[in-house]
C-alpha cells in the first residue's frame, strides 16, 4: 500500500483504546504512522497513564477500610466497586499494550 506520493503506509494492528464504545463494545484505532501516533494515540496513552494512577489511588484509600473488620458493610461495597472497576481499566491498558508486543522471534526454537 501507498501514499499518494509513492512511499510505503505501514498500516499497524489496530490499537485497543482505553474506552468502550457507546454501546460498551471495544474500541480499536488503526494508526498508518510509525512516528509514536497522532492526537488520539496519545489521548489514549494519557488516559491510560490517568487509569493506573487512579487505581493505585484507589487501592491505597482501600486498603485500610478493607482491613478494619468493623468498617461498614456500605463503605466496603462502595471500595469493592470502585476496585472492580480500576481492575476493568487495568487489564484493558495490559490487553492493550500486549497486543502491541512484537511477536517473538521464535525461528531456531527447539523447544517440541
């Protein structure tokens, strides 16, 4: 495939970005840039940079509520929910940078 111009596009595998779609199916972007990406590749890298630290916030507020056997049954629910879903982000953005591993050399393997 080429540009207009003659050189080469390299389209890439389609990036699994941070956030659902309307109707909550995934979302994808098909980048033809070898150059780190255009405006919503780094949306997406800061909304995902955003997503861990906030469930690293999360966990770190939870923790002690989660350790105090006398904390309220509706702050524990209210910690389980909010850790359920940094959890959902979390292994969106690992899907998504897995997918995005090159795939390994494997020529000279001798494994059976």
């Amino acid at each position: 495939m080429e540009h207009a111009n003659g050189s080469p596009v390299y389209v890439h595998a389609p990036r699994l970005l941070p956030w659902p779609s309307p109707d909550g199916k995934p979302c994808y972007l098909v980048a033809d840039t070898d150059n780190g990406g255009g405006y919503v590749s780094r949306l997406a890298d800061e909304l995902e940079a955003l997503q861990l630290s906030t469930g690293v916030d999360v966990l770190t507020l939870a923790r002690p509520l989660l350790d105090d056997p006398a904390s309220p049954y509706t702050e524990v629910r209210f910690a389980g929910l909010r850790l359920a879903e940094c959890l959902t982000d979390a292994l969106r953005v690992a899907e998504s940078r897995g997918m995005r591993l090159p795939a390994p050399d494997t020529e000279g393997d001798e494994t059976p």
